[in-house]
C-alpha cells in the first residue's frame, strides 16, 4: 500500500519502504483519508480496494523477512502485481504481442494483462504460478505419505455442459477431442489439478488464483469472486458428469496474499492428513503463492523490457 500511494505522489520517492507491513499499514491509514480525497474515479475505487485487500486477513503474512524464499526482483514484482504499481524500468506503453486487437496499454494495465494472458509464454504468465501452486500442496501430501496425484485423469464419461452429449466408451480421449472442433466448447482435455485422500474420502481439488485488485473486479466482492468461480468449476466438471459433487473442492487463493474459507478449510484437513503443523503450513503455502505471482511478473516485465527495447512491445 505505501508503494502504491507513492504513484499517487503522496509521498517523496526518496523515503525509504517500510521495514514490516505494520509499519506500511500504519504509514497508510496516516496519508489515507488526504490521498483519497484528492482522488478521482476510477483512481479512487482502485485504491479503496487495496485498502480492503490489505485489511484482509492473511494478505500481509508473505511480507516481512522474505529474503529467505524470495529473491528481491521477485518480491518487488509480487509487490507490484499486488499493489498494482509501476515498474520503472519499463516504458509506459506497451502492447501484447498476442493480443493485438487491445491496443496500446498503460504499464500497469499491461503487467496485469500480461500475467493472466494465456498468449504469453507460460512462463511470464499465471500458469507458473498456478502449477507452483499445485506442486507445493503435492510435495506437502507425497512427502508424509497421503496418496496425492497431479492432474488426475482416467473419467469414465464425460457431459458437455452447452450441447448436453455425452461421451462414453474406449475411445474416449478421441471423443473428447474430435467435440472440441465441433462443438467449440474445449472440453476438459485434462483433469482436475490434484486428486487426495483425506481422511479415508476422495477430494478432487482444482485450485485457482483470483485477481481481486484487478480494475475489472474493483467492485465485486471477495465473496461473490470465489463464488463465480466456484460455479464455473462446477459446470466444468461436477455438471458434466466428471466428478462427483461430494469429492469436489474448489481452492481459491487472492493475488493479495489471502486465502478463501474453502482453501483455508483444505489446508485444515491436508495439515491433519499430513500430520504437519498447519501454522506453518499455511505460511509456506501463502509464500508459494506470492513466489510464483511474483517470479511470473518478473519475467513477463524482463520479456517486456527486452521486447521494448527491439520495438516488438513498445507503442510504435
């Protein structure tokens, strides 16, 4: 929060970060009501989501003494991402390569474009963060003997939620792929993200990152986030005849650093199976989250910065 106050020129850029995120809080609720009123829309919504982000329960456990786990370069980008702030190494103007038809975006709209783009290499963008994500929760269950596997697959039947067919049969995988082209829907080609047992019962976890300081979301809640995405999890695999709906768990962890009730319910029954301290547990897995946002902004800002320089990324 204090870095994204810096944008709005409410503080000298010579002053030093905060040593915690209590002391970034506090500098925050200091300059809070004086900088918002000078704000206009869409500038003050944005900031007031931060404010809720920030206040959120959770969301500033990453920050303090990261150098342990997360390599500078790497937490000023979850920083950035996290306060939707600049990067001042970049231009200002910058285009997606992929996405032509978007046009010419400010940097900060671009950096949280570029993150969640599935155009980009997968390395500069979500996907790295989401399988580091997913590989964390695994090596936490394989390494203190729960049976866990990444990206189960082995569905006797599948049910297209927009045609309604049903797929069934030996040849399923190339069912599957032949209603992709024909129908338009790609239908789940893989499964779920982790399959566990917990506590004698099959859990299908598909786990998800959500960007709730994205403009586009600024006036949605937490609650009613988690919930959409919930419902389209379920039209993918739960409506569809995949997975049973008392084995399915949607885990939604925040771009800010929080987790949701039902992630935080997973963590409770993963820390029980395992038999791991679940303090502990959910700090690693908050640091996760944070390292593979902010290794994945990291590199998209280094491909930016290079592709800018070349006259590939930058406006013309």
């Amino acid at each position: 929060m204090y870095n994204a106050l810096h944008e709005f020129d409410r503080n000298g850029p010579s002053q030093q970060r905060p040593k915690s995120q209590k002391d970034a809080t506090l500098e925050m609720h200091l300059a809070n009501k004086e900088t918002i009123s000078k704000l206009k829309r869409p500038d003050r919504d944005e900031i007031l989501r931060l404010l809720e982000a920030n206040a959120t329960k959770g969301s500033g456990g990453w920050m303090d003494n990261p150098t342990t786990w997360m390599p500078p370069s790497v937490y000023a980008s979850a920083w950035r991402l996290r306060c939707r702030a600049k990067a001042r190494s970049l231009p200002d103007r910058l285009q997606c390569p992929g996405c032509p038809k978007l046009g010419v975006m400010e940097q900060v709209d671009f950096a949280n474009h570029v993150h969640g783009c599935t155009r980009v290499p997968s390395g500069s963008n979500a996907t790295r963060a989401h399988d580091h994500l997913v590989r964390h929760l695994w090596k936490i269950l394989d390494a203190n003997a729960v049976t866990a596997t990444q990206e189960p697959r082995g569905f006797q039947s599948y049910t297209c939620s927009d045609c309604k067919k049903t797929l069934e049969g030996e040849n399923l995988r190339t069912q599957v792929r032949t209603h992709d082209r024909t129908c338009g829907t790609r239908l789940y080609r893989s499964g779920v993200d982790l399959e566990a047992f917990l506590g004698r019962a099959r859990r299908m976890i598909d786990v998800t990152i959500a960007h709730a300081t994205s403009p586009s979301l600024c006036k949605t809640s937490f609650d009613a986030i988690v919930k959409e995405r919930v419902l389209e999890k379920k039209k993918r695999y739960v409506d569809s005849g995949m997975i049973p709906a008392d084995e399915f768990v949607v885990a939604v962890a925040f771009s800010h650093g929080a987790f949701h009730d039902g992630f935080v319910n997973l963590l409770t029954d993963i820390a029980r199976e395992a038999a791991v301290d679940f303090d502990s547990l959910v700090r690693s897995t908050r640091n996760c989250v944070m390292w593979g946002q902010g290794a994945a902004v990291d590199a998209a800002f280094r491909m930016a910065a290079t592709g800018a320089r070349r006259g590939r990324w930058a406006e013309s």
